[in-house]
C-alpha cells in the first residue's frame, strides 16, 4: 500500500486574525471559504455572516444569509453586503409554529420586451452597447397562511417584474440571473413579501430581492439610469485641495513630499481658483479621459467628470475634457439621453462663469 500523505491546499481567503477565537477553525473556514460563500472576496463579511448565523441560531452550512455584492455610488465601488435567503424568512416563520403552509405561485402574462444598455464584454473588458430579450411574467403572487387566533388566515402581496428585478450596474439590463430565471426569480421575490406581510415582526428583506441594486446611505429604490442631476459646485478652500493631492502623491520610498514638491504644491495653492493639475494614481497631467468602472453608474461618471471639469479656469480645457472623453459621451447620448443633457447643461454653465469672470478682469478673448 502506497501511504502518502495527504496535500491540502490553502482556503481561497486568508483566515482573518481572531476568527479562531470566535469559533472558527482552519477546517471550517476552508468550508466558508471555498464551499458555502466560494464568491465573497471580503473575509470579514464571511466572519460577519458566522456571527449573524450564530446569534440568530442557524445553521451557516444551509446558507441562511448570502453575501451580495452590490454598487455603492457613496463608495465608488461594488461591496459586500450581508442579506437573509429565502430560507432563513421560511425558517423564521416557522419557528413561530404559525406558519400554516402556503399555495403554489400564480402568475400575470407573459411580457416579452428588449432591454438596452452597457454592460463589460468578458472576453474584451470593455464596456459596450448590449440588448437582451426576455420572456417574463408580469405579476406573480403566492398566498401564505397564519393562524391568528386559530383560524388559518391568507396574506398575499403581488410583484411586478418590471419593480423587482436586479439590474446591470445603473442600466436598465437585467443581470445574468433575472435573465436566465425570470420566473424562478419572481417566485422568490413574492414569497418574501407575502411570508413578511403575514409575519411582519420576523420578515426582512432578502437577498433574492437586493442582488445587484444599488445601495446608499439610506439605499434608494432601483432606479434607471436616466435619473442624474448635476451636483451642486461646493467651494474648497485651495490649500486643502492642494495638500490632498500631496497626501496622495506621497511615495513608497519617502513616505513624505520632497521639499520641491511641497513648493510646487503652496504654488498650486495660490489663488481662490487653484485647480488639481494631476490624477494621483495614473500621473496623467491635465484633461484626459475619465474610464468607466466596473458596473459605475452613468450619473456617477458624469459627477467624476464635472468635479474634474469645474476645477478648470479657461475655457480650451473645458473643452479638451470634453473631447478627451468624447466616446464615453457619444455613448452616454445613445443610453441616457436625459443624463447627457443635464451634463451639457451643467457645462455651459461652467463656461459661461469662466467667460463671466474673465470679463470682470478683462481678460474675455473674442
């Protein structure tokens, strides 16, 4: 008999200090890690959920809490979010000993429709124009009972697809999931809300019902993308921005700006409409075009690029940004026309305070 010893490979995620404190043993945590939450890229949330499951008293290997990534405009960026399934609303509602069973889904007609939007191609990494068909129920409803005060009751709360399905990022795309199930979807969604309407002290939203929204601080309801507004232009005292950008800027070697650059930025300082002359990741000096993130919303590209062109003082730059980031807007005009609009607008407006201010000092060119 050949006896070799057994090879086990590390967990996908480091194993966070203190989680064996919790409870949390290499063993498990390769389970969380690699079989029960095998998306996460966050190992705190996963530490997060170990808590959640225990305090609640659940199980954590039949996944009663997801971890959902979703968009955060307030971050810039996608993050983890800890969420209840499906199953820990129907645990909970039977833990009650109320719960008196329910009837099976009913569904509105079926609604074929073309969605539009950007989206990132797997294969390029780029982002590009796409459409999807999809073949959905308008409605769905599913009846839940309770026994109130013995007698077996019925709670149903109707959804529409159109209100309940998870988008790409802020178009109006469905994501891969709403795409391939749009049925099996919406029977979720309306499950939870009829089990919360009849079970309202235990109900909470779910992950089903959150998966790729948006979330803020309060969350606002998904919303289409040709929704955004302008910011409105805040005053910054020029040192601040100046000292930021050498906050930023600092290097790995030095830790601290050299005196050079610390001349360079009291000179960047001076004057009330001092502007950030450099990106502080890519060194890019001056106008340049601004990339769309993974899943970024238009509305906050668009606030990137106005922040970026306010900070300018003559008119050719403002006009260089915008040629700079001519196919992002190109594309802008084709997918949220109403958003294109409102970011002209605020431009113009910009252009004619640089021309308002250069002709009080007399400096207005023909």
């Amino acid at each position: 008999m050949n006896d070799k010893a057994l090879t086990v490979s590390a967990p996908r995620l480091a194993m966070p200090v203190g989680a064996e404190a919790r409870g949390i043993s290499p063993e498990l945590w390769r389970i969380l890690t690699d079989a029960i939450f095998p998306n996460a890229r966050e190992a705190d949330k996963i530490v997060l959920a170990f808590e959640w499951c225990r305090h609640r008293q659940l199980d954590i290997m039949k996944r009663p809490v997801n971890i959902v990534p979703m968009w955060s405009s307030e971050l810039g960026r996608m993050s983890e979010q800890l969420w209840p399934s499906i199953g820990e609303v129907e645990i909970t509602a039977s833990r009650t000993k109320e719960w008196a069973g329910m009837d099976e889904p009913k569904f509105g007609p079926d609604v074929t429709k073309t969605f539009e939007g950007r989206r990132k191609d797997k294969k390029s990494g780029r982002w590009e124009p796409h459409k999807i068909e999809v073949t959905y129920p308008e409605w769905c409803s599913v009846t839940v009972y309770r026994l109130v005060g013995g007698q077996r009751c019925a709670f149903t709360e109707p959804v529409w697809w159109t209100e309940a399905y998870a988008r790409v990022g802020g178009t109006e795309l469905p994501n891969d999931m709403w795409t391939k199930r749009p049925k099996g979807q919406l029977v979720k969604v309306a499950k939870a809300f009829s089990l919360r309407a009849a079970f309202p002290e235990e109900g909470d939203t779910t992950s089903e019902e959150m998966e790729g929204q948006t979330i803020d601080a309060p969350p606002p309801p998904p919303a289409p993308a040709d929704n955004w507004t302008p910011p409105a232009q805040i005053a910054q005292a020029p040192r601040k921005i100046a000292q930021d950008r050498a906050d930023t800027a600092q290097t790995a070697q030095t830790g601290e700006p050299d005196e050079s650059e610390r001349e360079e930025l009291d000179r960047a300082g001076e004057g009330e409409d001092a502007p950030l002359d450099h990106d502080p990741e890519t060194g890019e000096v001056g106008p340049r075009e601004l990339p769309i993130g993974d899943e970024e919303p238009w509305r906050d590209w668009c606030t990137r690029l106005l922040k970026e062109i306010r900070e300018e003082t003559a008119l050719e730059e403002v006009a260089a940004w915008v040629k700079a980031n001519g196919k992002n807007l190109e594309t802008l005009t084709k997918e949220a026309p109403k958003i294109k609009a409102s970011l002209e607008a605020a431009i113009g407006r910009h252009r004619q305070e640089i021309t308002r201010q250069q002709q009080e000092h007399g400096e207005a060119r023909p």
